[in-house]
C-alpha cells in the first residue's frame, strides 16, 4: 500500500455579497494566458464533504485592475470549454489512479 501525503490548496473566497466560502484546488490550465481554476466547496462538517454533489466551481484570474481576483466565467461558450477540459483532466488523473491501485493488488 502506497503512503499518500495529501495536502490540499485551500482557498477562502468572497463573493459579490461579500459571503465567504472555502474551496479545494483541484487544477489549473493555462489558455492565451489566462489561468483558470477549477475548484469543489469545502464544508466545516466532513459528512458534507463525503456527501457533496462534486459541485465544480471554474474561476480564472483576472489581474486588469492591477490586484488578483479569481471571477467567475461571464462567457458560456468559454465556461462550456473550459469546464470540459478540466473534466476530462480531471477524469484521466481519477482513472490512472484506480488503474495503479489494481495493478498493485
């Protein structure tokens, strides 16, 4: 069995009615310089995390007034695709990992 030292890039945001909610990295992707985020809520109670939708939030970073912001995506067509990346990274990093833990048993 493989030891796994996991830990995670935590990120605390505020949204537009200045409520916070705390999200775990998952990825990043760079695209004509422009690095998106992808992200799932973290929740104070960890059954809530076990039992959580796999909501996953895309933001990018916007730095035009000279501060770094995570936004959200305005855009469909580019929320669409870039969504789509990370979910088929996303799905070929989780199936590697199932095809190691097989081959090891």
């Amino acid at each position: 069995m493989k030891d796994y030292n996991y830990d995670p890039d935590i990120y605390t945001l505020s949204d537009e009615n200045g409520e916070e909610r705390t999200f775990e990295l998952l990825d990043t992707y760079e695209e004509n310089g422009v690095l998106y985020y992808a992200m799932v809520p973290v929740y104070d109670e960890p059954e809530k995390n076990i039992e959580g939708d796999a909501e996953l939030v895309v933001l990018k970073l916007d730095d035009s007034e000279g501060e770094e912001l995570l936004v959200t995506i305005d855009d469909e067509e580019e929320y669409d695709r870039i969504g789509g990346i990370f979910i088929d990274r996303l799905e070929g990093y989780y199936d590697s990992d199932d095809e190691e833990e097989d081959s090891e048993e």
